[in-house]
C-alpha cells in the first residue's frame, strides 16, 4: 500500500541521527496485485514487533504475514507506543519505548509507531480513550494520503480493542478484535475495564478468540457467543522442524537432559517454579531464553539454589535461530499461570520437543495427545518434576511429537480468518451502528 507521510505520524518531525535505524526490507513483488485486494486491514495493536522488541508480539505480525503472504488482502499495521521523552537506560523500559522508530517495515508490510500518552499505575482506566484520541489524527492523515481500508483488525482487547472500537465509530469502518490471553482472563477484574471491553464487544463486527477457554471466558463475561470465532495460532512448519540433535547440542555445548523455557521473564510464566524443580533434578540443565523484569531476581533465585553452574540465561534469542535451542533440548518447561495460545508450544512441538506445562486453561487444546508432552496436575515444583517423569518414561520419539504440530500449520487458520473478513465486509453496509460508551 502508498507510504504514509512523515506527517501522519504523529506529526512528528523525522527522526534525529540519533534514531534507531528501521528495519528495511527490499520490495515486496506482489506490491501492486495487492494494492488491488478487496480487503485492506489497518491492523491496530500495541502487541506488535519493532526494531527495539523484536519479540514483542510476534504471534501477531506471524498470523498477519501469512495472510499477506497469501497475497488476499493488503495490510497497513499501526502499532501505538506510549510516548516517553527519554533513551537512558536508567529510565528502563520506558526508554525503550522512546527508541522505537516511528516507522519501518517488516516482511514488507509497512508498520507506523506513533506515540499516545500514558499515565503509569494511575491511568489504566482512561487508556482506551488516551489512545483513540491520538491515533484518530494519525488514521485520517493515513486515509488522506492515500492509504485507506476498509476493515479494523484490532488485537488485545484493552486497551488496544476498545480504542479500534472508537476509532471504528468515528471512521465508519467495521472492527473486529481478538481476545489474546490476560486481556480478557485478568484485565477484566477491574470493573472499569471490564464495562468498556463489553461495550467493545458489543459493537464489534467480530470478535476471534485464540482458544476455546478464551471463548468461554468472554461468554461468562457477558459477550454473545454468536459474535466469538476460535481461532487458534498456528506454527510456520518450514521455519520450525527438528534439527540435527547431537550436531546442535554439540555447538551449543550442552549434555545430559536439557530442559528450555521461552519467554518474557515476569511472574506468571512461572520461570521460578521451573528452577525449583531443577533444584531436585541433579541431572538436568536449564536454557531460559528471554528477558523481563523478574531477571534479577530469578539469576538471584538460581544462586540460592546452588543451580549457578546448570541455568543459563540466554537473553533474546532471534526468533530465526529458537529452533536451534528447541531441537537441542528434551522437553519445553512451561509452568504459566495463565496463557492465550501460546506459541512457544508449537514451535517446540514442531521442531519435535515434548512439553510439559502446568494447568492453565487451555492446555489440553495444545498438548492433546500423548507425543505432545505432559500436564502438571498442579503449578508446582512437585507436580512439574512428576509431569517430567511421565514423559520420560514414555519417551515419544521427536517424530511423532512432530506429527502432532503438522495439523497446527497456519493454512487451515489464513482461510478461516479470509472468510470471516469477508463476512464481516459483506455484513458491514447492514449494520446499524452502535452507541458510544
């Protein structure tokens, strides 16, 4: 699609010399037959890779680049980050946010970045409608250079899916929004949130869910179950497949069992749990592929543990290079307490690795059959050491582990997400419109 001018950006000035240069791809051939599909997303989230967090969402840019890949529909992703005047690093994660460009393009689909104004622990209440202001400006200089759409595809519900639902009102476009994990199973215990996510939904042209437990928690919350489609994640089967073990292990220098865990390091996905499994286990290794806030603390947990000279840390792995560490070790640890779809699961079931995973809801969408991996019956170290016994004593073969990630490929999921598009598009010039909040 037409490049949106440096002025629809936040009407910000181009960046210094300072700024971080971003990503470049070359140009993509199929540019122009897709400037001419019938559907053209503005794909809107905040969960959405960058050259700063080039993990960050990634789940989202995969789904979207298979269906551009397709070559059915043209894209546009403007991805808001909360604006923050500073880069030092003693200003955290906020200066990261301050060193994203405001524009650059990925597996060449054009991403703009523009800033919205948050209040830390004190504006959570009010985001929605912070964001929507912001972005509204920026959407309507995108359309008046040229590069329109007809269709919202909003991911994250809050605050991301309430501010489309907004900006669809004000555009006239129709909004469909996906429920992704916390967004809708905590975020709504904050009675003010959970008023605006069902008004969100309400006026919704569609509402997609990752999994089937993400659906029923957005039907006990009150949204009609008629407007919820599932579905789910799926895995780039070429991208992800079973290496040459031993010739990985050997340049990894690992030996004996080795146990993997992928992901941000924050609380909920349970990084602490594994370790005090590890800590009874003196025969494994521990590789913990991420970064976050409870580093430290987790590098000062393993200390206390004597587990110093098992664990490594291994900062941000290139999502290109995860095979490399998923073929090498026996089982993927993942001790959540809670989870969307999440797609460390089925890379490391493509690339053969077992799982074992404690029991949030969901699971048993993922690790349903036998090759697949273990369930926890509890999160705890206990329960992940005998879910771990029990997949090593039954020991699948990586083949047959792999057998169950080829019918989560993302074909099945591209033709399903083109279909609703294009129900919700023929649907849209019959819809009544909603009221406001």
């Amino acid at each position: 699609m037409n490049a949106a001018p440096a002025s629809a950006i936040d009407g910000a000035a181009p960046p210094s010399r300072n700024a971080v240069t971003p990503v470049t791809a070359a140009p993509d051939p199929n540019s122009i037959a897709r400037a001419e599909c019938p559907i053209r997303l503005l794909v809107f989230t905040s969960l959405y890779p960058n050259a700063v967090q080039p993990r960050h969402g990634v789940f989202v840019e995969e789904r979207l680049r298979h269906l551009v890949d397709a070559g059915r529909i043209a894209a546009t992703v403007v991805a808001p980050v909360p604006w923050f005047p500073f880069r030092h690093r003693r200003f955290g994660r906020y200066a990261g946010f301050a060193k994203v460009p405001r524009r650059e393009r990925r597996h060449g689909i054009e991403i703009l970045h523009p800033r919205y104004p948050v209040i830390p622990k004190l504006g959570m209440g009010i985001a929605p409608n912070l964001m929507s202001r912001a972005m509204l400006p920026v959407l309507r200089s995108l359309q008046a250079s040229g590069v329109d759409f007809n269709l919202i595809d909003a991911h994250y519900f809050y605050p991301d899916g309430v501010a489309a639902a907004r900006l669809g009102k004000s555009l006239g476009k129709p909004v469909v929004i996906t429920a992704r994990g916390s967004d809708v199973t905590w975020i709504p215990r904050y009675a003010r949130a959970r008023r605006q996510i069902l008004w969100a939904a309400a006026n919704a042209s569609a509402i997609v869910a990752v999994s089937q437990a993400l659906k029923g928690k957005l039907i006990n919350l009150g949204v009609d179950p008629s407007n919820i489609s599932v579905l789910r994640n799926g895995v780039d089967l070429d991208r992800f497949a079973p290496g040459d073990r031993e010739a990985l292990r050997a340049k990894l220098r690992l030996g004996g069992v080795v146990w993997l865990a992928v992901g941000n390091l924050v609380e909920l996905k349970g990084v602490h749990v594994t370790l005090a499994a590890l800590a009874k286990l003196p025969d494994v290794t521990l590789l913990v592929a991420g970064q976050g806030p409870e580093e430290t603390r987790l590098r000062q947990l393993a200390d206390r543990l004597g587990l110093a000279m098992r664990v490594r840390f291994l900062g941000t792995i290139p999502h290109a290079r995860l095979c490399e560490y998923y073929s090498a070790a026996d089982a993927m640890v993942l001790a959540s307490s809670r989870e969307g779809m999440p797609n460390v699961v089925l890379e490391a079931l493509a690339c053969g690795t077992p799982v074992v995973a404690a029991p949030f809801d969901g699971v048993t969408e993922l690790l349903d059959a036998p090759e697949a991996g273990e369930i926890a019956s509890e999160r705890s170290a206990d329960a992940i050491i005998s879910a771990w016994q029990r997949l090593r004593a039954r020991a699948p073969t990586r083949a047959a582990t792999r057998s169950v990630a080829e019918r989560l490929g993302w074909q099945p999921v591209v033709e399903a997400q083109y279909a609703l598009y294009q129900s919700v598009l023929s649907a849209a010039p019959r819809q009544a419109s909603g009221t406001r909040p």
